[in-house]
C-alpha cells in the first residue's frame, strides 16, 4: 500500500518506508543494522531507503540545542488572530524570523500559531511589544510562556512499529529522548568544538562520525566523545522530524487546555503517554497546558476529544484548533501542498 503526500514533498511510501520512520522516530541515530533488526529486512535495504526518504524531504534527521538545559533560550506559544485576507501573509512573515522554530495556519478561534524562542525578557519584549503588532493585518495576539514539558517531538511514537520494538530502539539512544530525566545541574560550557558539532549535525543528523570530524577539523574519536558528553548532558538531543500526513495522520490539532492547578501535572503526564500527543507542556496564560495532536481522521479527533481531553482530571476549558498547512517546522520553511489540479 502506497500513501501519497500532500505535505508538498511529493513523496510516496510503502509499508516498510513506514516502519523505517517509525524506527528513526525512535533512534533518529540507529545504525543499519539496527534500523533492519527492529523492521525485519536487510541492512542493504535501510541503507538505500533512508537516502531516499531525506532526499525526497519525507525525513529530516537532526540535532537540536536544548536552550532550556543550556538556559540559553525560553519558549512561549504565540497565537494570532488576523484578517482574512492577512493570515498567510503574516504567518509566511513569522516563519523567517530566526526566533519562531514553528509557524502553523489553523481553523478555530485563533489564525496562525508560532513556538517563539527569546534569550531574554529584552527580547521578550521587542517581539512582543514591537515586532508581532507590527504584522500587517494582525487583530489580536495571546501568548503562552512554557515552563514545563510534559512531551516533545524528541519522543513521539505515532504507533508505526511494536511497542517493545520502539522501547529496544530506545534503550540504544545515548541522548536524552523523554522528558522524565532532565537533568537537574547545568551542562558544561559548550566550547567551539562543541558549537561546530551542534550546527553540522543540525544540517544533517545521521553523518558518520567520520564526516563530522571532517566538518569539524577535529578527529572522529574527539568529535564522539564531544558530541555523546552533550547528548547524555541534555545539551544536544536528536530528532526526527516529519510530517504527520505523510504517516497517515491527516488531522493535525492543537490542544488549549485550561486545567485545576492541582492537577496540572497529572493530566500533563496523562496526555504525554498518549500516541497521539506529539508535544505537550504546561503553560502560563489564559491556558496552562498546551500542545500538538496528529490522528488518522476526524473521527479519531472526536474521539480523543471525548474519550481523552474530556476524561482529564481538573478539566475546565478546550480549544482545539486544526492546521490547515505547516508553513514551518523543526526550524525549516516548508514548500505549500500543490493544488488539485496543478
């Protein structure tokens, strides 16, 4: 069976194209050899079908700075509410400021949402005071500082493989992939090795170690030893990014969720087990436990929405609103879906 696209990649996957992502969602780094054990076919054949998958711009695999471990960036959610005629304009305009990692157009009672990075409340407030009223055609603006992850794209499982095969594939990781064992002290300072490592691995995640020295200037056993002393410091995390349609997950929503503070933690740790939940944190604002879902149909949307959402201890308030495109993520700008027709 054969799914194809209308994320814009234009690409056509199979079964086993599937399970591959399913194990790179699990170990963005597996080798071949793992990558084959875990999905049942060869080495030969993980290693032609991965090229393909990044080639085609199915699959990215890369490193990301954590800059709440590193304490060099915060993060808050920032929703508008535009003009009709003014919400792809501004979300197009949002999606090349170095601050947002992710920019969506949505149906709901808001237009467009950005994850917005700032290194200071400075920052803050240029982008909030200055820079985001400036967007022409913007109405309104609300804005939801996370101070808590609950679940990140780092550790998303959309159901493509077994359970006990995605805990195996885990288990491999030297990087930090859950939520659960953040580390309690700050890292080390990153030195220039260490930046140099960070940005070539953020181009291209699943480069030897080989080639990463060759990046670098430095030796492979040195950029090893650097890279893994940051992964296991929560410094450096890995990730696959893909889109949820290209998986079979063809509604993507997003979750406002006003929760009782006194279980705050609970419904967050309840939603960050769910296969559906890509990314859930706890918020400040007039919402304070925000996230992104991907399902199959709309059917399962009512479903998670009445059988999960509305079974969530301290429950007050939801909003849910679902992307109409991605125009960014994971820090890339994404081509728009070919119209029918085209």
């Amino acid at each position: 069976m054969q799914n194809r696209s209308g994320d814009g990649t234009g690409a056509s996957l199979d079964e086993l194209d599937r399970q591959i992502i399913g194990a790179l969602l699990a170990h963005p780094r597996a080798t071949h050899a793992q990558i084959g054990e875990a999905v049942f076919t060869s080495e030969a054949t993980v290693s032609r079908r991965i090229p393909r998958l990044i080639r085609s711009g199915a699959v990215r695999v890369i490193g990301v700075l954590d800059g709440e471990t590193t304490r060099r960036a915060r993060s808050l959610f920032v929703r508008l509410r535009c003009r009709p005629d003014a919400a792809s304009r501004s979300a197009e305009h949002l999606a090349r400021w170095q601050e947002c990692g992710s920019v969506k157009l949505l149906t709901g009672s808001f237009d467009c949402l950005a994850e917005v990075s700032y290194t200071s409340n400075d920052h803050l407030l240029q982008l909030m005071f200055e820079q985001l009223p400036g967007l022409d055609g913007v109405l309104a603006i609300w804005s939801n500082q996370v101070i808590r992850r609950f679940a990140t794209p780092h550790n998303w499982s959309p159901s493509l493989l077994p359970a006990d095969v995605v805990d195996r594939l885990r288990s491999q990781r030297v990087d930090r992939w859950n939520e659960q064992a953040a580390p309690a002290e700050v890292p080390p300072r990153l030195v220039r090795l260490d930046e140099m490592i960070i940005a070539s691995l953020g181009a291209d995640g699943r480069q030897s170690w080989q080639q990463l020295a060759e990046r670098c200037s430095a030796s492979p056993a040195t950029v090893r030893r650097r890279a893994e002393a940051m992964m296991v410091a929560g410094s450096l995390r890995m990730r696959t990014v893909v889109e949820p349609s290209l998986v079979g997950l063809a509604v993507n929503a997003f979750i406002f969720l006003s929760i009782h503070p006194t279980q705050l933690g609970q419904a967050g740790e309840l939603l960050a087990a769910h296969p559906a939940v890509l990314m859930i944190a706890a918020t400040t604002g007039d919402r304070n436990l925000c996230g992104e879902i991907a399902l199959e149909s709309d059917g399962a949307l009512y479903e998670f929405l009445s059988g999960t959402i509305g079974q969530l201890p301290g429950l007050q308030h939801a909003d849910v609103a679902v992307a109409l495109r991605s125009v960014k993520r994971a820090g890339m700008i994404r081509p728009p879906a070919p119209r029918t027709g085209d």
